[in-house]
C-alpha cells in the first residue's frame, strides 16, 4: 500500500483539486448540513444533535470506502489498488495549498493589494477588505502552516496506518469541524463533540509534523534553531491545542512573529504572538513556508512509512 499512497501524492502534485470533478469533502458537508437540519429538529438539545449528527456522518464517510474498496479486490486487486490510490488522493491537498498561497504572492508582487486581500480570502476566515501587505503575508504564512496538518500530513498518517476508509474518515472529522466547530451562539453546543474530535484526530500528526518541520528548516538553510525554540516556547500558546505547533515551528524558522489582532465579520480577536520579530514580514515569506510546506509532507510520509514497516516487521 505504501506505493500506492505515494503514486495519490504524485497525482495531487500534478492534478490538484479540478473543481469540476465530483469531491468526497463537497459531499461529506452537503450530508452534514441535511443531518444538522434533520436533528436540530428532532432534538431537544443542541449537543445530542451535534453528536448524532457526527456520529452518523463518520459512520457513513467510513463505510462506503471501506465497502467500495472491499468490492473492487473482489473484482481485481488492481482495481481496489487503482480506488484505494483515488480515494486517498481525494484527502490530500499539497497542490492546492501550494497554488493558493502562490497567488497571493503574484498578486503582492504585481503591488495589487486588493487583489492579493481576494486571494487570501480563500484560505482565511478572518475579514481580508482592509489587511496591509504584511497582514495579508501573516495570514497566507499562518493559513499554510496551519493547513500543512489538516489537509496534508494529517490524512497521510491515517492513510498508512489505516487505509482509505480511515484518511476519508479524517476528511469528515475535518469538514465537521470546519463547517461545525465556531465558538459562537449556534455552534458552541452543537459543535463542540466535533471540535473536540478533530483536536484527538489531529493530535499525534501535529506533534509529529511540528517537528518534521524543525528539520525540513534544516535541509533548506532556515533558522532550525529558532524553530525548535519557538515551538518549544509558543506551541501551546494558541487556542487549538495542535494549530499553535506548526505555526510556532515555521514562525522560528522564517525568524518573524505570527499572531496578533484579526477581525471576524468585524469583531476583533487577539491571537497569542508566535515566535520573534526578527525580520519584517516580506513578500518571498510565502515561497519560503511552501518550500517548508513541501519538504515536510514528503519527510513526514517517509516518517510514516518507516514506522508502519518497522512495526509491520516485528508484528
């Protein structure tokens, strides 16, 4: 399986995400919205519906993969290894994370900042309408380093260890999360069970990957010192207990400062600083995180698979 998982890799490289194919994550939140409505109404209360509806969309997300998969072998290995390779790359997204950030950039480097406030409107939450070049370059850095978890090294780990039907699972607990998981009048109750489950999910990976990208700011010349430092210093500091380890790596390693004052739909939220401001914020920033970015998914998945075959050797 580990060839397998490396060709879906090499296919996101090449492909990305093609907005007009049909994508397990679309349909995943699409199930998700119809079981919210379906259980607010029928539950007295809002934390039983947000756990039911949780619960019923894992379930789902993990058993049609599993099955479908389960019925290709029956038909021909390869064709459970061609859907397995599908499935997989459908979870991953080290092409798009780099091609978004990538825009940003051309847009900050032609000086059209109103452009580059659009681009990074598809990576943040945050308000975007009136960030300054560097907060436009903190958000991009923020978002990538963030994201390297959830949509790269996170879904690979339950890849290897688990299979396509655990990497779509991850997927759902994601998409739940994202879509669930806002501290706010609606969500607080209903989407604390998902939030909670995404924080368990990711927790491994992220401690693991944080140091992976120690390392890659190593291999590329960065300040690998300042990156264990930081991470050591600042990781815990941010509000998810595992978003705060990459950021605080990779704010070590570029030697700037993450964090600060964001607005939400114009309500201001401080976030903890992350690392020293040793530089200013600058425009090659965002190609130096997605050389870390790069580096750490591929290093991270070597990681992975010598761990699952030494443990498949003494097992």
């Amino acid at each position: 399986m580990p060839w397998g998982i490396a060709i879906s890799i090499l296919v996101d490289l090449i492909l990305g995400d093609p907005k007009d194919l049909p994508h397990p994550v679309r349909a995943i939140g699409k199930l998700a919205r119809a079981l919210e409505k379906f259980f607010r109404n029928n539950c007295s209360s809002e934390e039983i519906a947000g756990i039911l509806t949780s619960c019923l969309v894992y379930l789902i997300s993990f058993i049609i993969p599993f099955l479908s998969v389960q019925f290709a072998n029956q038909l021909h290995w390869i064709l459970g290894e061609l859907l397995s390779i599908m499935i997989i790359y459908t979870t991953i997204a080290i092409r798009d994370m780099i091609d978004h950030s990538k825009e940003v950039y051309d847009a900050l480097v032609q000086t059209n900042l109103p452009l580059a406030r659009k681009k990074v409107s598809k990576i943040v939450a945050r308000d975007t309408e009136n960030l300054s070049e560097s907060e436009i370059i903190r958000a991009c850095v923020e978002s990538t380093a963030e994201n390297l978890v959830d949509g790269i090294t996170t879904p690979l780990f339950y890849a290897v260890f688990g299979g396509p039907a655990w990497a779509i699972l991850y997927r759902s607990i994601n998409t739940l999360d994202s879509l669930f998981g806002y501290k706010n009048k609606k969500y607080l109750r209903f989407g604390s069970f998902p939030a909670r489950i995404d924080d368990l999910a990711n927790y491994l990976p992220a401690r693991i990957t944080s140091y992976i990208l120690v390392l890659s700011s190593l291999f590329l010349g960065y300040n690998f010192k300042d990156s264990l430092y930081i991470l050591q210093r600042d990781g815990k500091k941010h509000p998810s207990p595992n978003s705060g380890l990459t950021e605080a790596a990779v704010a070590g390693a570029l030697e700037i400062q993450l964090g600060g004052v964001n607005l939400y739909s114009g309500v201001q939220n401080i976030k903890p600083k992350l690392g020293d401001p040793k530089k200013e914020f600058q425009i090659e920033q965002i190609l130096q995180t997605n050389k870390l970015i790069l580096l750490s998914s591929i290093l991270t998945f070597i990681f992975y698979i010598l761990i699952y075959s030494g443990a498949a050797y003494f097992l």
